[in-house]
C-alpha cells in the first residue's frame, strides 16, 4: 500500500490560490461551504519536487484514489495518531487505497478496521475535494514498474470519523487482513496533528473540532509541504518549503 501524507500552508475557508509546479497548468479548487463555488487556480510560481492541491468533487485522471481517516475520540477533541513500523518517529493518520467501484466512505470504514480494528464509528464529516500530489520522479517509476500502472500520483478524499466505542476497541494488530503497519498510538490535539503533517485536512474540519489552540496565521509560521511516499519495498520521502 502506498500512503501519502500532505502538509500545505494552514488556509482558512475559502481555499486560496496554491503554488503550483507547471507554469501551464489549471486546476479547480472549491470552498468548504459549497463544492458548486469554485475558482480557476492562475500559475503563479515553479515550485521543484511534488505538488498539493486540491480538485473537485471526482479524482482526476491518472491519479490513484485514496482515503484518509481522520478519527477522533467521542468529545471531539483528540484526534487518533500512530506511529509507523517501518518509518521510526512518523506519525500519521490512517489511509489507504480505494478499491475499484468502491464507495470512498465505504473505503474510509474498511480501512480504519484493517489497520486499528475499530468499527464503532460515525462520519461526521469530510473535505469536499480531493488533496492531489504528484509522486516524484523516482518514486512513480518505481511504482509504477511494481504495479504495472502509470500513475501521476494520488488523490486523498479524507473523512472525519468519530469512535462510538471504547478505547479497548483500538487494536494496531487491525483485523488480522492485512499485515500490521503501525507500532503504537495516542490521542492528540488537533494542534499538535497540524505541527505535524496534516494542516489542510484539520483546517476543513476545524468547524467540528474542538480545540483551543489559536489558528495557524496568528502564530505566525508558514506552513511547509511534506510528503511521504511509502512503498511496499522501500521508503522514499521528499521535503520542501512551501
């Protein structure tokens, strides 16, 4: 399975102009509000490596889909977080691919059982568009070459779940379909999921989170985009400012 995990400068709703890699190139981004209120995205800079943007409602052409899970606890304001056994000190959410014609809440539900066991959950939300980024260079060759494909990259859909269960639920072992992929886990603020890897995705749920940490703006940082590509035989990662 590949994961990828996007980190943007924190935005506030309506989603603004992202820089883009190709100076040729458009792509739609949507309100939180309204998925019928969008914008043209102008070129505005080059950028090297890989690129995060949102896009519409359907995952663009040449593009693996993928879920994001996004679970918190019953009040809402802790949000599930593991460490990867096969990446010492990444944390991450979990997610995974979308199997062919099926359902993306569907895929979300499924892949939080494989992986943490937990099925007592409820959607509360999800973000209306789907995070996009290029795999770089060397690491779509690889796959491509594993799988036999030809993608550009992949495109998240990510969902807000909450647990209806117990934390006893929580089993890294999953539900025994799939090789284990995480070592441990805690609950987290969302503040301290954004100091990590995944501000864009909190941001679309900020309305459902509660938190008291101030916004990202007014502290004054800039956000940085960072990408993990994991794959089956290996382990690339790719860094760069935003």
């Amino acid at each position: 399975m590949v994961v990828g995990l996007c980190r943007a400068t924190f935005l506030s709703p309506p989603v603004r102009p992202v820089a883009l890699r190709k100076p040729h190139l458009r792509f739609f981004l949507c309100s939180q509000d309204s998925v019928g209120s969008c914008e043209v995205l102008p070129p505005r800079r080059k950028s090297p490596g890989a690129f995060c943007v949102g896009s519409m409602e359907a995952p663009p052409a040449g593009y693996r889909s993928n879920v994001g899970i996004c679970l918190a606890n019953s009040s809402l304001d802790k949000i599930f977080s593991a460490s990867r056994l096969d990446i010492p000190g990444a944390w991450q959410m979990p997610q995974g691919g979308i199997d062919e014609g099926e359902d993306p809440r569907n895929a979300a539900i499924r892949e939080l059982r494989e992986e943490t066991g937990v099925r007592s959950v409820e959607i509360i939300a999800e973000v209306p568009y789907w995070l996009t980024y290029d795999f770089p260079p060397e690491v779509k060759d690889k796959l491509n070459k594993q799988w036999g494909t030809n993608w550009n990259g992949q495109a998240q859909k990510w969902f807000l779940l909450r647990l209806t269960g117990s934390d006893e639920e929580i089993d890294l072992a999953g539900d025994g379909s799939e090789k284990p992929e995480f070592g441990e886990w805690r609950w987290m603020t969302p503040d301290q999921v954004i100091e990590q890897v995944y501000a864009d995705v909190l941001q679309a749920f900020a309305p459902h989170l509660r938190s008291t940490a101030r916004p990202r703006e007014e502290r004054g940082r800039r956000g940085q985009v960072f990408i993990i590509v994991i794959i089956r035989f290996g382990v690339q990662m790719v860094k760069w400012k935003g």
